[in-house]
C-alpha cells in the first residue's frame, strides 16, 4: 500500500501551490461532471477534472481559505499534526463545506486513523455524492484494511463518476486480481 501513500501525498504537495479557489454547490458543477463522463481521452478528463477541483476549494469566507491554504502546505511538508488542527477549524466554521471534511480525510489517512478518515469520507460525500476524491480515498483507506470488496466498490463508484481516473483504475484492476487470485 506503499504507493497508495505515494500517491496521496503526491496530490497533497501539488495541491499545496495552488490558490483556493466555490464549492460543492456550484451552479458551474453539473455541467462540468456531464463533460468529465464524455471526456475522450485522458488529457481532456484532467483539464476537467482540476476546474471541478478548482471549484470545490473555493469558498467565501477568507478564514476558511486561509486555513485550507495552511493545511495544504502542511499536508505538502507531512506535518500532519498542523494540518490536522487547520481543518479542525474547518470543519468546525464551515460544516457544509465538503472538501474540509475531504482534505481532513485525507490526513487522517496519512496518520492510519482510518476510521476517522471513512467518518471523514462519508460526510464528504452526504455534501457532494460526485466526490470522486473521497470515493477513491475510501477505497485506499479499505485497501490499506485489506477489505478489497469494499475498496473494489469504491474505485468502482469514482470511476462512474470520472471513468478516466487512472490511479481508481489501476487500484481497481489490481484488486479484482487480488480476488481473483484468492479464488484459487
């Protein structure tokens, strides 16, 4: 589960340069999601994929942004503990706000607390059920527990949302032969 890992804290280090940016509720979403299932290639899925992004870390209150901003530079230095205590106030200001409980899981996730990070994933997705995110995450957090139904469930349920994912997809197909294999 090493490049799991790997993975996450890739996406925490590029996440942590960028500005944030509206959220979940964005009139500008559904299109974007109609466009990401039609995306023809991978390239034009990506381009997609960042303006949904994009979206979701916008938000209206500067304390919020200013927060996100200090847990993602945290996040990109693996201090967990000061990231974890930025979304903490997040989370407590702006409880609609799905990518704070998103990125939260996400740390969560990096310290093995997985049952705060699937606590964290649910609420994620009760806001925004398109979270592809979180429906990736929860399927590393049900890999690194070994329960490979549910991961497998769980890449599967990103990748109808953004079927060019291809870390779900890789993880997918990796598990199915896990399966596979145990069948023997």
């Amino acid at each position: 589960m090493n490049a799991f890992r790997a993975t996450v804290l890739a996406l925490a280090a590029l996440l942590a340069g960028g500005p944030v940016l509206a959220d979940q509720r964005d009139e500008r979403l559904p299109s974007l999601f109609t466009q990401l299932l039609g995306a023809s290639d991978v390239g034009t899925a990506r381009a997609v994929e960042a303006r949904i992004w994009s979206l979701w870390y916008e938000h209206d209150d500067d304390a919020i942004v200013l927060l996100m901003r200090q847990a993602r530079a945290a996040m990109a230095r693996q201090d967990h503990r000061s990231a974890l205590r930025s979304l903490d106030q997040v989370v407590k200001i702006a409880p609609d706000f799905a990518e704070g409980w998103n990125a939260r899981a996400t740390v969560y996730y990096l310290m093995d607390r997985h049952a705060d990070s699937l606590a964290d994933i649910e609420r994620t997705l009760a806001l925004e059920p398109r979270h592809f995110g979180a429906l990736s995450g929860r399927g590393l957090v049900y890999s690194a527990l070994e329960k490979w139904e549910l991961a497998l469930g769980s890449f599967e349920a990103a990748l109808a949302v953004n079927p060019r994912m291809p870390g779900a997809r890789l993880n997918a197909e990796a598990i199915r032969k896990t399966l596979r294999d145990s069948e023997i």
